[in-house]
C-alpha cells in the first residue's frame, strides 16, 4: 500500500491514530486490515512506516517503527500572501503551492479582493494541503495563517525580505536574494487581485519596505503570479 | 470594450474579419456596434486599435489602425515536451504555459502516459491557448505541435538545449543555459507522465543529448513540472 496518511494527533510513544476521513479511508476505501504496514507522517517533518493494530469506525491505530524521513526546512523559506482567487482557482493554488515548498501561504485582505478567507475556508484550504502534502511526499505541512492587510503583513514579518508583485517593478531575477552561506532567509512575497493594487495600499507597502518585482510581460492571474514566484524560489535558490 | 479579439486569418489591406466564436463572442455577448472601438491580435505578434465596420451573423468587419504592440519573441525560447495529464489538469497547463510565454508546448508519446494527443484535443489545446492569450495580453500564439516520441523530439530540435525532468539528475538552477549577450538560444524541456519515464525512454534519451534535471524534493505532478519550468525560464533567463 504507497497511500501516506497524515496524523492529525502528534505520535504519542511509538503509537498514533488515524483519525476521521483519514481512518475512513484507510479502512474503507483501502480496505486495511490489522498487521498491514502503511506509511505516515506528521506534517512536521517526519514519515514513519508504521503497522496497523486495531481498525474502528473513525480510528485506526498504529505503531509507528523508526523514522523513514525527517525533513530540514529550506534554506530560504517562502511565504506567500495571496489575495485569493474564487473557486478552483483557489483549490489550485494551493495544491500547486503546497507541491513547491512553499513554507506559508496567508490570505492577503486588499481593497479589490474577490474571495473572502472566512474560517469555513480556511479548513478547506487546509484540507488541500493535507491531500497535496500525501500526493507529494511532503512532510511539512504548508501552514495557512491568519489572512492579513499588507500593513499587518509588515509587522508580522519585520526582518524578512518583503517583495510586492507589480508591473513596472525590478525583474524577480535581478533582485538581490540570498547568497550561498547566508543564514536560513525568509522571503514575503504579496501577490494582489486581479483589479491590481489600489494606489494607496503600494503607497502603503512601499513605505512598509516591500520592493516592488515584475515577474515578465504579460498579466498572470492570481494564481500563475503566486505559483511563478514559488516555482523560481524553488528552482533557483534551493541548489543541491 | 477592453476585450481582445484573435484574428483567425491575416489582415488584408488594413481590412480584417473577426469569425466563428470570436464574432459572436463581439456580436452578441458583448453587443458591439458600428464604429465601436475594438482590440484585435493576429497570434503572430502584432495587436490593433480596430473599428468595427460591419457586423453579420457569423462575420464582424474591422478597419485596423496603427498597430499597438509588436512582440519580439524572447531571447530564450522555450519548448515543452509534456506528458499530457487529462481532463482540467490538461487545460490548466496550457493556460498555465500560456501566460508564462512558453513558446510551444509538444504532446509528449510515452510508455505510461494517460492522454493521448488526438485532433480533436489538439483542437481543444489552441482554443485553450487563444482564450489565454486574449486575457493575458499575448500577441503570439504558443504553438502545439505534433505529437513526438523523445527520439522524434530530438530529431526535430537537434540544436537545442534538451533537459529531461527526472528525479536524481542536476538541479535545475545549476544547469548552464545562455550568458547575456548570447545569440537566441532554445531550450526543450521533457516531462513525463505521474509513472515516471520507461528505462528504455531514459537510455534513448540518455543517448539523444537530453540532460536529466532535478525540480526540487517533492513528486510535482506533470502540470506543476511542466509549469515550474516554464516559470523558471521566465523569471530567471528574461532580464528586463
């Protein structure tokens, strides 16, 4: 069985619970049984191959062996806020972010949003990093925070690097980021709606410190311009 | 009207004729008139201010003016060789590929691919791309080419850059491509289907002068493979 189930609960010594739609499909779906061995992580860095021991309705219990992985984070850690696209769009999002690494996404409130990150939303964006997080092999789960104003993102993040998607600005490439050696580095990068920011949240940002970067010529939607930054942050500055 | 029309065929005499979907998209979705200001692109570089001439059924009449915006084609050009995914994922990834200026996507001929590349797709894929060069303010077309093997993709670029997407191979960040100030250079791109490439297909490729490289530590799906590249060749290889 290569299907990954994610704890929900941290391990407590050597067991662990599959709990709600995760004991459901492994026990329906899957059709487990006691003794069979499936792999499991923690969504913070660690992936055990772990043995059933008992199935219930909603839980199935396991015993965990040793470790198979344990994830370092990146050197440079993205963190990306959004102002989030509508439907499916937002679904993507997120899969395709939590897939390249991104460390954190946080919903980006901004003058012309469309999408509002209500709590019901919020759990279904982080359900979608569950699913990506078992799709992909990844260990960490990507965290959705607390959506924020470019202003509130500033003073959550005051010694990151702070970048600004928007047309006109320094091409991502020729922005100075980390160099080889550095110190582990974060990067904020806020991506706006589709309307653009409003004239008084860039007047905002640019007093908050976020350099404004280009990222080519023609107008990505929401969705590319995130996955674009994520992707070059990913493909460039995590080397070997 | 900021709404963008393609040209199906090219302008004759600063006459040109918007057909099929995109006259009625002009006609009677939007309710364009007579003198009615228009854009229009010919899918070959080159955007209009248009007036509208002459509205019938399925044909609307444009008098060009000075053309807007005349692409020069980037100074890298991409090609992606891709293992189609199906259904929405297909159609995300030429939207996707799209928007970030990938000069031709090819339907890549595998052992384990799901998708297979028919007229009919085909068809589906330029629409794909048109309807995404209209709202990202793109004046060429990103080709879709013939389906291709990786033996016939190298016979059909045997000057080119060749990377192959395989999990163990060279980053892609520390991949030599062009120094500023080289001559146009294009890079072919092969990413395969969600089973990984055949053996076989990874020695011919091997012998072919495709270079395996790394997109990071998690499995990406084809889509989100082929669309971190197209951005890193965007964002890292196109300097203002």
């Amino acid at each position: 069985m290569s299907d990954r189930f994610f704890l929900t609960e941290p391990p407590i010594g050597g067991r662990a619970f599959l709990l709600g739609d995760e004991a459901r499909h492994c026990s329906r779906v899957l059709r487990a049984k006691e003794g069979d061995t499936i792999r499991v992580f923690d969504g913070r860095g660690t992936e055990w191959l772990a043995s059933i021991t008992a199935l219930a309705r909603d839980t199935v219990t396991v015993a965990l062996a040793e470790p198979l992985a344990t994830e370092s984070g990146p050197r440079v850690q993205l963190t990306l806020a959004v102002a989030l696209p509508k439907g499916e769009r937002q679904k993507w999002l997120v899969e395709k972010l939590t897939e390249l690494g991104t460390a954190r996404l946080v919903p980006l409130v901004t003058e012309r949003g469309v999408a509002e990150a209500t709590e019901g939303a919020r759990a279904r964006l982080e359900r979608g990093v569950i699913e990506a997080c078992k799709q992909c092999g990844r260990n960490t789960l990507m965290e959705i925070a607390a959506p924020a104003t470019l202003g509130q993102l500033a003073a959550r993040h005051p010694t990151s690097l702070r970048l600004i998607a928007h047309p006109g600005g320094m091409p991502l490439c020729d922005q100075p980021i980390a160099s080889p050696g550095d110190e582990m580095q974060e990067i904020v990068a806020a991506v706006g709606p589709e309307g653009g920011f409003h004239p008084e949240e860039l007047a905002l940002a640019a007093a908050a410190g976020f350099r404004p970067v280009s990222l080519g010529s023609h107008i990505l939607r929401i969705e590319t311009a995130a996955i674009a930054v994520a992707s070059w942050k990913t493909l460039s500055l995590t080397s070997s």
